[in-house]
C-alpha cells in the first residue's frame, strides 16, 4: 500500500513538472511569433511565414539544449527571426538588441549568425548544417547534437550524404528536426521534389523517425526526449507556413512579404491569443 502511494506521489510530481514544462515553451512559442513579426516589420525583411512555422519546435528545442548543456545548429538560416527572438526569451541576449535586427552595424542580421551570443555557427547557405552537425556529434559524444533544417534543404545532397554517415556511426546523439512545412522558395515542396513516403527513407537510412504535427508541444517533447535505441533520431515536424496568422498560413507569398501597419497589429493580436 505504502509503494502504491509513493507511485501515484511519483505520477503527480512527474505529470506537474511535463505541465510545467510544456506550458513554459507555449509561452515562449508566443513570444517567438510576436518578436518575430515586429522584427521582420521593423527591418522589411523577409522569411515571416518561416519563422512562424518554426516557433514551437524552436521554442522546446531551445529549452532542451538549456536543460541538457546541448549544442544547437539552425540551419534554416532564414528562419533567423525566430532563433534570435528565443535567445532573447532565454535571456541569452537582450531584448532591446531584438529592435536591431536587420539595421546597419547590427549582428542579428537577417541569416543566422555566429557572432550573436548563444549562436555557434552562422547558417543559411542550405546543406551545411546537418553535415556540420555529425562533425560535432562524432567529436563529442557526451553531448547532444540538435540540428534544425528546412524541407526544402531536402533538396541539397550533401543532407542525404549525411543520413547516411550518420546511421553507419550510429550517432545517437544525434537529432534532426525538419521544419516540413511543405513550402520553399518558390511553391510547394513536393512539387518541385517530391521526397514522400519521407518516415520510410529515415527508416531505411537506419535512422529512428518521429512523424508528428510540429504545432503540438507536447508530442515534440514526447518525440525529442523519447529512446533513439543507439540510432540518430529525426522528427518530422508537419507544421504549417505562417502558423498561427490564418492570412498567412499554407501561403508562398509570406516567404517573401513584410507585415506592416494595421496588418501587423492585427497579425500580432492574433498570435498572442
């Protein structure tokens, strides 16, 4: 009787720590998308739709690499927005360094760049990220090795080159995240390069594969903290173009566009419910 209360003790305090924890990266993913539309709007830059489709995973992933002293690499370079503005949710960097993003002199520039505090490499030439990563992951064991891609970066060989090293070394420390927002460039991903059934080609790569919707925090913590039985781990994330702005969403335009004036106070309201 006594073990049984002492595991439902155990239940409580687990389940109240996962509440606490994905209530904190909802949070963060708000914060992500608000600082990202005034930061793209400020500097009429580009890549909003991208950034808005890569806040929640950014924002557990982010807390993950805290937590576990881990190394992240943001190779969806154009998706810059969105990393800075969680550097600054984690006090890494100011927030007032935030309203810089894209002026003269300013290092948060509008690819990710290395000279910013809490960035170890400058991304946004696609295919380098990933292959990148494995160099970390073979040298340091110890650590965990995230490493953030676009689906259209699925276009570039030296990304499959790297699911195969990967799989032979069986780098379990090793985890890829892939923003499959099914929109690049210039239209839709499968159109340009149809890479479906894209779980079966991890699978036959050797690699353990997580499909998942990428707006569900809860399965992203699920997926990214699940056993990866001494194999790297990918975790599809299916997330949508410009998540949260239903003007935005599923939109090739917004890879482009800049919101601006009532658009954006409006766009801002909306993300922020």
């Amino acid at each position: 009787m006594q073990g049984g209360k002492y595991a439902q003790t155990e239940k409580r305090a687990f389940l109240s720590s996962l509440s606490e924890k994905i209530i904190n990266a909802q949070m963060s993913a708000k914060y992500i998308r608000v600082k990202s539309l005034k930061m793209v709007s400020a500097a009429n830059s580009s890549h909003i739709g991208s950034c808005l489709s890569a806040a929640d995973f950014t924002a557990v992933v982010h807390s993950l690499v805290q937590n576990n002293k881990g190394e992240l690499i943001f190779s969806k370079g154009h998706a810059a927005a969105a990393l800075y503005a969680s550097l600054a949710d984690l006090k890494v960097i100011s927030e007032d360094l935030l309203e810089t993003f894209g002026g003269d002199g300013s290092e948060l520039i509008g690819h990710v760049n290395h000279m910013v505090e809490g960035v170890s490499f400058s991304t946004g030439s696609l295919g380098h990220g990933l292959p990148l990563g494995i160099g970390i992951a073979i040298a340091s064991k110890h650590k965990r090795v995230y490493v953030v891609i676009s689906d259209g970066e699925l276009n570039e060989g030296t990304t499959w080159e790297s699911f195969a090293i990967a799989s032979q070394l069986k780098l379990n420390n090793l985890i890829l995240i892939i923003d499959a927002n099914g929109i690049q460039s210039f239209g839709n991903t499968n159109e340009i390069l149809n890479l479906e059934p894209l779980k079966e080609k991890f699978l036959n790569f050797g690699w353990s594969c997580h499909d998942i919707d990428g707006h569900s925090i809860p399965l992203l913590f699920e997926a990214l903290e699940s056993d990866s039985n001494n194999k790297p781990k990918v975790v599809i994330a299916r997330t949508i173009k410009g998540k949260g702005v239903k003007e935005m969403e599923g939109k090739l335009e917004w890879h482009y566009k800049s919101p601006k004036n009532e658009d954006l106070e409006k766009f801002i309201i909306e993300v922020s419910k």
